[in-house]
C-alpha cells in the first residue's frame, strides 16, 4: 500500500520527501493539485503537479492506503470528502492552519496592541493599500485566524491522525474543537544534522548581532519586539537582523520604516529569499535571537541558531517556550532580554537537548511509526 502525498510548494517539502523516502522507498506519490508546473521551492523530481481531475483519479488508486495532507490548505481540506472510506487521513500541521481552531485558547489574541493597532491602520480603507471594505477593530486583528465554519468543522472529522507541531497544540485542538478525535502521533520536518546546521559554520555564542522575528508577518509583533530590543543596555555595534523575506508587503514596509528609525544603519532587513548555507552562515553572526511571537512560529530559525548556542529569547506565552525548557533549553524571555552569551554549560545543554529532539535517528524512527500508523487499518 502506498501514502498519497497532498503538498504545497515550501522548502520544507524536500525535506519530507527524503525522509519518508528513506524508511519507505517508492511507496509514496507526491502531488501538488494546481494543475500548473511552476515550482520555486520543491526541487525533487518525484513531485506531480496534477490538476483536481488528476488527484481523484490517484485517489481511487485501489493502492493507496492513506493521504497524507502537508498543510491543510482550503483545497486539502476540500478533498477530505472524497477520500475513501478505508483509507486514512494524516494531517501534518504547520501552525497558521490549525490556530483559528484554537482562537479561545489565546483570550487577549496573538498580536499585541501596537501591532494589532498597525495591522489594523494598513487594513482600513483610509490606507491606500486597503481593500475597499468594512472598517477593520484592533480587536479583530488581535485574532488573525479565523475561526472555521461549521463545515470546515465537520469536515476536519474526516482526519485520523494529527500531527501539529507541539504536542501541547494537539490538545489544545481538541479542547477547542468538539468532535475532532484524531489521534496524535508526532512528527517534524527536518533533521539537525541534514536540515539545521552546516558544515563550518561557527558557533554564534558571542556573535554581536539580533536575529529579530522570522517573517514579515503580523505575529512577529515586531513594534513591541524592537522596543525590548531598545531597552537593552548594550546595542553598541551590534545589527539587528530582521527576515522579512516573505508575508504582507505593506506590513514589511512599515516595519522596515520602525526599524530604521529606530536603531538607523544597524538596522538590516532581509528582503529576498537566501539558500540555506548563506542562511545559516548569517545567522552564525547572531549570538541572540529574539522572537516575540504569541503563536507557535518561527521553530526552524530556533533550531538553527540554538544549535549554533545563541542565546534563545521568546514570549512565554508561546508554547515554544515551555517546550523548549522541558528540552533543557536555558531559554530568556523576550521583554526582558539577557546580551550576555551563554555559558559552555548552557550550550552543550541546550545542543543535546535540541539533538534529541531533531537529531537524525529519532526522526527517522518518527518517520517510519507515522507511516505504519497510516498504514495500519483504519480505525
């Protein structure tokens, strides 16, 4: 029996393919349902860009045993009614689809007042790049993900097994979302030694520099985070790093604006896509990382740089944070945040920790427990 893989174009995918490739060769179809042929991130060749007729025809392959939905778009979960009865449904959650299921589990929303009030002044059709429409509530944005319809409810009961990216966001979907019965089995993307370090790159302990959010996206709370960066008592010749390479482009620009007004030429936003050795090579010069998100996000810059032994700095509120202490990660909070390096100790503390979480063997032997629970007969 085969998985049939529903994808999106993502520099995370690759990763995946080599993974569940590896502990099951050739028992899996990789598709992206859009009919196109235009890849910018997917760079295997086992990937099909079929169109919907195309998928209902691999759908009803009498091989495929389980799909496997990488992200739970609009058309994945379209397709969940036309899976077949015997066949499981395994959804490899990302964060951003799974969030408006949990809007009651964050009561004060996840942007913060001078974020939530900018995102807000960028929607208003007052702003000249605003949609004509209803005058948007700083309340509203403080809550980006919407809460599904009942019909999006009920379709999610069709998923088997889920696998968001914290276990702790797993329960709190079932809180939240009566009737989704799922079961839990964990799962990343990536490994520490093929996805999160690169050969040479030293250790960013005592690099200068901030790493400032991982996105030009509204859950940065990048107004409130630039603000504790400022309050640091030691700024002298030190950069602060922000991604910016992908999100809102009108929230980017604002951003940018704060930015250099407020810490001028040490400001350096990063406007293009980089590979991933340049990447990590640039982060090698950033001995903090200071991430203000109250959601789930930016885990993979986390990883890098704590593998480098940077200083980890994130918003309690984020469950990130209590999972990367159960790791024995000696991670600061963000409103007030340390420039001192950590200690040796801390380090190799913090390295092992995050080694057995997304070290190579364990991963893999997450790989090869999803696959024969997909596997397995449907419940």
């Amino acid at each position: 029996m085969k998985l049939l893989h529903l994808i999106v174009d993502d520099k995370f995918i690759d990763m995946a393919i080599r993974e569940f490739e590896a502990v099951a060769p050739g028992r899996h179809e990789w598709m992206i349902v859009d009919g196109g042929s235009q890849r910018k991130f997917v760079k295997d060749g086992r990937v099909r860009c079929i169109d919907w007729e195309g998928f209902l025809r691999a759908l009803a392959a009498p091989d495929i045993g389980a799909v496997v939905c990488h992200v739970m778009t609009p058309l994945h979960l379209s397709a969940l009614s036309r899976v077949p009865a015997h066949v499981q449904v395994v959804w490899l959650g990302w964060g951003y689809d799974y969030y408006g299921l949990i809007n009651d589990a964050f009561p004060e929303g996840l942007l913060q007042s001078a974020t939530a009030a900018l995102a807000a002044r960028l929607a208003s059709p007052a702003h000249p790049s605003a949609n004509q429409g209803e005058v948007p509530t700083v309340l509203g944005h403080a809550r980006p993900y919407r809460r599904p319809w009942p019909a999006e409810r009920d379709a999610l009961a069709r998923v088997d097994i889920f696998a968001p990216v914290l276990e702790t966001e797993y329960h709190l979907v079932r809180r939240h979302l009566p009737g989704f019965r799922a079961r839990y089995v964990r799962w990343n993307y990536g490994t520490a030694e093929d996805d999160y370090t690169v050969q040479g790159v030293a250790c960013s302990a005592r690099g200068r520099n901030i790493l400032a959010g991982n996105s030009a996206t509204a859950t940065n709370n990048h107004i409130e985070l630039f603000e504790h960066i400022r309050r640091c008592d030691d700024l002298t010749d030190r950069l602060i790093v922000a991604p910016l390479s992908y999100g809102d482009a009108n929230y980017r620009n604002s951003v940018i604006e704060v930015g250099r007004e407020l810490f001028g030429d040490a400001f350096v936003p990063l406007l293009d896509f980089m590979p991933k050795d340049r990447y990590i090579e640039l982060l090698g010069s950033c001995g903090h990382v200071m991430m203000n998100h109250v959601r789930q996000q930016a885990l993979g810059n986390l990883l890098i740089s704590g593998l480098l032994g940077a200083r980890l700095h994130v918003n309690p509120a984020n469950p990130l944070y209590g999972w990367l202490r159960s790791l024995g990660v000696p991670v600061s909070d963000v409103a007030r945040p340390s420039l001192q390096p950590l200690a040796a100790g801390e380090i190799d503390a913090q390295v092992t920790g995050l080694h057995g979480a997304f070290g190579r063997h364990a991963q893999r032997a997450r790989t090869r427990a999803l696959v024969d629970a997909a596997l397995a007969p449907r419940p």
